[in-house]
C-alpha cells in the first residue's frame, strides 16, 4: 500500500467496507449476527482508511530517519521489519476477503428477505440441471414448470413481440451443467442464486489477485458496486462467466507472444466461458484479431496460426459439454443457444433502443437496431485489426458497444465486460525489452503499413454506422397508441383495466399485442377484452385491456405508458407516458399519541401537495376521508363521526380552502379496544377514479379518565 495510487484505491477500499455495513445493518433486529458484522465492518473500514492515508518512507523524508535512529535493539529492529514484511502481503488479502464476506453476507440477507427467484434465467438453468441429473436433455422440454418450483413472477419472463412467453432453454450447456454436481450432493435450495453469488465473489478474488499491486485494491471497490452485486443476487446469470474470462484475459497475451502448454490456458477458459452464455461469444472475434495483429507487429506476418489454434481450442471446449445434447437433439439445441438471436422477443435495456421505446423516436423496424448493431461490429473489428495496437486495451470491451445498438440491450451486457477489460488492459501484453516489441508502429515497416489505413477505415465505419443508426431512428412506428381511460383497484392504487386508442399508419393492417412498461420494465402481455380484431388500413381503433395478474398492474402514483407490439415488419409503438396522478395529500397531525375521549372534537387537515411535496393552494378540490377500523380478524366498520355526517359516514368530502387545505372535524362515538384508521384521497374529475392516498392515520376513542 505504499504507491501513491494504491493508497487512495485502499481509502476507497475503507469506504466500501463502511458502506456494506450500512447495507447490512437495517437487518441487526431480526439476525443479531449482522450487528457484529456491522460493527467489525466499520471498524477495519475506518481503520483501512488511516493507515491507507500514512504517508511511506519513500513519501516523506522525515520518516527513513525517524526509523533508522528508532531505540528497539537491531534484533527486535529486525523482527519488525520482517513482521510488516509479512504484514504488507497478508493484510491486503484479509482485507479482501474481509469484502468478499460482507458481500456474501448481504447476498444472504437478501435472499432472505425475498426468497423467490427474479429472473428466468436462474429459474431455467437450475430446472435443466434437474432434468439433466435425471438423464434427461432439457432442450427437448418445456422450462415452464419452473415458474412453479422456483415461486417466479409471471412478469419475470421473456416475451415474444406476440405476447408468447420464451419456454425453452435458451443458453449453451454448461450454463445449468455447473449446477449439476451440487444438485447431485443435495443443495437444491436457492441453488442457482447461491452459485451467482459464489462466481461473483470468486471473479472479485480473481481481479485482485491477478491485478498489479498499486490497482489491485480497484477490484474490491469496482465488484462492490450496487449495480454489480445486484445482479448477481438478483440472478443475472452473466457472474457465472467472468471469473473463466478473466482468466482468460490474464492469459491471452500469452497465447499470441508464448509457445508451449501456456498458450492453451487462454482458450481453454474463453471456451468455458463460451459454454455458459453467448455474451463472450462476440468477444471471440476481437481476441482473435488481436492475437494476429500482435504476431504482425512483433513478426511481420498475421499470426493466422495462433488465432486458429486459439480458436479451435475454443471451440472444441465449448463443444465438449454441449456435444451430448446437440446429437441428441440437433434442432432443439440449435434453438435453444440461438434463441437470443430468433425469438423475436420484445425490445429492452438501457441502449440506444430506450429512445424508441421512452422518446418515441423510431421503433418502426425492430430488425434495423440488429443491422445497426452488425453493422457497428464489423466497423469496431476492421478499425480495431487496421488500427492495432491503438485499441488493443479496449479488446474485451468493444462488444459492450456493439450490444449498446441492440434491441435487447440490458444493463449486464454494458457493464459485465468492464471487469474483465481493466485486467486484460492491465496485464496483456506488458512492456518487454526486447527489440521487436517497439510500441510505436510506425518504426516497424510491417506496422505502418497496417497504419496508414485505419483512418479512412475507421471514416467509412463511422459513415456507414452514422446511416444505419439514423435509419433506425426515422423508421416512424406503423401505430399511434393512446390511453383514454383506466378504471383503478381503488385502495390498492394500482391501474387494473386500460382503454386503449389505437390508430393505423401503414396501408396494411396491424395487429398489435400490449403489455404496460413502468419503471422501464414491461410486465407479462395484458389481453384484451372480447375479441382481438386488427386495426384495418388508416384506421382507429379502441381495445380495452386488462391486467393478467396483480404484479402486472402498475401503481397510480407513478406513470406508465402502453407498449403496442407488432410483427412482419417486427415494431415497437409506445403511447405517451400516462400520470394517473400528479397530486397527493398530506394529513395533518400525522399521529394522536393518546386516545381521544368519546365526544371530544380533533381537527385534522388534509394537504393538498404536487409530487415534490409543495402545497398546491387550489380552492374547491375535493378532498374524500375514509375510516375503516383493521381488525385482528378482518376489517371492522367504524363508528365515528366526521363534519357532523351520520356516525359511520365513509368516506366524507371536504372541499379545500384558498390554500389547498381542507379541513375534518372528528369525533368518537364508541369506545373499542382497535383504533379508528383515516386516510384521505382525491378523485379524478373526468374519469373518476381514486388517487393521491395520504398516509394513514389512526385515532384511539376511549372513555374520559
């Protein structure tokens, strides 16, 4: 920890530490355990970040001397020295694990709190091995019953454009094949979560390990990132794969500079990775080209050899695990590892695609953002192989920008890479003395002119994708797609039935399949009510639709906008964002610490507030006040009154006053052991549904002392 750099990445370091035990710490009520692990987080987090900040001898003048007229005897002088010695080795590594514990910590705390399974993808993984240990090939069966095992949502699932629900097992084998030898011990419990968080923690053992010294604390704040450890327990499957790619990163600078069994180790675990998801699959290319290019520049000559070898190795491990169930069942696999490529599934993630899907800007061709996409990568693979070895630190990122252009392009396709792009950048190819391994092309002949063409290819790159990205964003959607009118669960504030508006731009008929995206996330498809009849040539048409289960309604505290899919040619068309409110109310006194005698008059007042809390001083709003009294054993009909309506009266308007408030007289009439529950709520003047609920409020009537 005494490099400059290495100090301040350790001080990060500290303040991770401190944040997991923020992060663990709303749990010390009901697991006592995580009180200490709070306290102990804190501890060596402060404790990290003071010694982390101590200046080295190096650093500070004053501090060689200091150590060289210190009084110990020469023996015990020694023994000192050789203890940091130790200490400078040991310490980092406890410190690590010490964040790997709190992650797995957090991980189980989570898991926890809400056990069911948040993704398919875990849930048809952990199936397939089941089916697999069994002796079954899980490609020739349906997923569905995992849904079912597993308790996941019926809103967690991929969806075709038609409003289908992807069934199938959609990933290479060894994506559900790891989990067959703990299936066969007898974990089956969370298996597929605990194995993500596993992976998780090992890949952030592996990057800290394998970086150098002064950066190699970056691991442990860059894999303690929110957005990181959520995936993986959250059961984004992409944890499984990066600690084999970062190994295989470590290692790829071997296999175009090395000779000998060195040079396997690298494609050996690229073919791994291969195996468990199709993400590395479009790293595959640039590792490639970068393995040729590098012999170029040090040879002469494209190293075609190494990347062939590097690539048949590859492949021959990712065909290993897959091989039994690819001649079992050719067309069913074939399927399956291509279904992220076939299944015509809706569009997501926060790519360019979020500007069709929230700005409304193109959607009208779903298949022109995978052109763009293919085109963007052949750009990115000829600039990168003319241009080598200006790009060579971005090798195991560049597919990253390529998913950016997708339809589907979620979070853990931009981010997953990173990882993995810091230590290749970080350990490939490091300086050497040798004379052919001048950086600077253009004092190698064969370089230059490899050179001298990257700027009129990257120009043409750049001119081709430009046209392609520019077309995906004027193909104008074939639909116009409005909300008319929603009907509410009332104090469920959720919207359960929408009507629809839908108008035909295109001279053929369209007919669209709808499902509600809130938060950026669409839920499962939302039928229609009575027959689905197409929308004709230039016509307007009205559906209404319905929730297809509770999870799938969205909150009328927040907006929501309906997606209208569509196919041949495949289309996104998005209505505008819908508020069913964008008013609330606020009561006040929030609470009545003591009972209320019977008889005995308390004025409470209703807020009326916007969505940043500022009152909106608007005369004549009606404002509506319920009672209800929450039972032990169900709801009780209350019995008090409210602004001298009859004793029981619910709910009872008021109408605000100049400044936005309205008021309510209350009083008790019955003396009851349960309190008397209030909340207020306005109501929509055009289509009449109930919004803006208050918190609630609860009064005790009880007889006077």
């Amino acid at each position: 920890m005494s490099a400059p750099i290495g100090r301040w990445w350790w001080a990060a370091t500290g303040l991770v530490l401190i944040v997991w035990a923020l992060e663990i710490f709303p749990n010390v009520s009901e697991v006592s355990g995580a009180a200490v692990a709070v306290v102990l987080l804190v501890a060596i987090g402060l404790g990290t970040i003071v010694v982390s900040l101590l200046p080295s001898a190096g650093e500070d003048a004053t501090i060689g001397p200091m150590r060289r007229s210190w009084w110990m005897p020469a023996n015990t002088r020694k023994w000192v020295t050789a203890t940091r010695r130790v200490g400078s080795h040991v310490v980092p590594w406890c410190i690590a694990l010490t964040v790997i514990g709190a992650f797995m910590l957090w991980s189980f705390l989570q898991v926890r709190a809400d056990p069911t399974y948040s993704t398919d993808e875990i849930a048809f993984d952990q199936y397939a091995a089941t089916l697999a240990l069994h002796g079954t090939n899980p490609y020739t069966h349906s997923m569905a019953p995992s849904y079912a095992l597993y308790h996941l949502s019926p809103n967690a699932g991929t969806f075709r454009l038609n409003g289908t629900i992807v069934t199938s097992l959609s990933y290479p084998a060894l994506s559900f094949e790891a989990y067959v030898p703990l299936l066969w011990l007898g974990w089956s419990t969370q298996l597929a979560v605990g194995v993500n968080v596993i992976s998780w923690a090992l890949a952030l053992l592996l990057l800290f390990g394998l970086l150098p010294k002064d950066i190699r604390p970056s691991a442990l704040v860059i894999g303690s990132l929110g957005t990181f450890t959520g995936y993986a327990v959250g059961g984004v499957t992409d944890a499984l794969y990066v600690p084999l790619l970062l190994l295989a990163a470590y290692f790829w600078g071997r296999s175009a500079t090395s000779k000998g069994a060195i040079t396997w180790v690298s494609p050996i675990f690229f073919g791994m990775a291969m195996a468990m998801k199709q993400t590395p699959w479009l790293v595959l290319p640039f590792v490639l080209i970068g393995i040729a290019a590098e012999h170029r520049r040090r040879n002469g000559t494209w190293g075609l050899k190494r990347a062939g070898k590097y690539l048949g190795i590859s492949l021959v491990v990712f065909a290993i695990p897959n091989l039994p169930y690819f001649i079992g069942a050719p067309h069913q696999w074939l399927n399956g590892v291509l279904a992220p490529f076939i299944n015509h599934t809706v569009p997501a993630g926060q790519g360019l695609i979020g500007v069709s899907l929230f700005l409304h800007i193109g959607g009208g061709s779903l298949t022109a953002y995978t052109v763009t996409a293919l085109v963007i990568f052949l750009s990115l693979a000829a600039i990168y192989a003319c241009s080598y070895p200006l790009m060579r630190g971005w090798t195991f990122v560049l597919p990253s920008l390529v998913l950016f252009f997708a339809a589907r392009s979620f979070g853990s396709y931009l981010i997953m890479l990173a990882p993995i792009a810091l230590l290749a950048a970080a350990t490939s190819f490091r300086p050497e003395k040798q004379a052919n391994t001048v950086e600077l092309p253009e004092e190698e002949p064969q370089s230059k002119s490899a050179w001298r063409f990257w700027p009129a290819v990257g120009l043409c790159g750049l001119i081709v994708s430009g046209a392609a990205v520019a077309f995906t964003l004027t193909s104008a959607p074939p639909l116009n797609v409005s909300v008319k009118s929603v009907h509410t669960t009332g104090q469920l504030a959720t919207v359960e039935r929408i009507v629809v508006g839908v108008h035909n731009n295109t001279s053929k008929s369209v007919s669209p399949s709808f499902t509600v995206e809130s938060g950026g996330v669409v839920t499962a498809f939302w039928p229609t009510e009575g027959k689905k009849a197409p929308v004709g040539p230039h016509q307007t048409k009205k559906y209404t639709i319905i929730s297809p289960n509770f999870g799938a309604q969205p909150a009328i505290s927040g907006g929501f906008a309906v997606d209208a899919f569509s196919s041949r040619p495949d289309a996104a068309s998005v209505s505008d964002t819908f508020l069913p409110s964008t008013w609330h109310v606020a009561l006040e006194p929030d609470q009545f610490a003591k009972p209320v005698p019977i008889g005995q008059k308390v004025v409470v007042r209703a807020e009326l507030l916007n969505r940043l809390n500022q009152h909106v001083r608007v005369s004549g709003v009606p404002i509506y006040l319920g009672q209800i009294i929450y039972g032990q054993h169900g709801l009780i009909y209350s019995e008090a009154v409210v602004n001298g309506a009859p004793s029981g009266q619910t709910p009872v308007p008021a109408d605000t006053d100049t400044s936005g408030e309205a008021t309510f007289v209350i009083s008790g009439t019955h003396s009851a052991t349960d309190p008397v529950y209030f909340e207020a709520n306005l109501v929509n003047f055009t289509q009449f549904y109930p919004y803006g609920y208050s918190q609630i409020v609860l009064i005790r009537f009880g007889n006077s002392p």
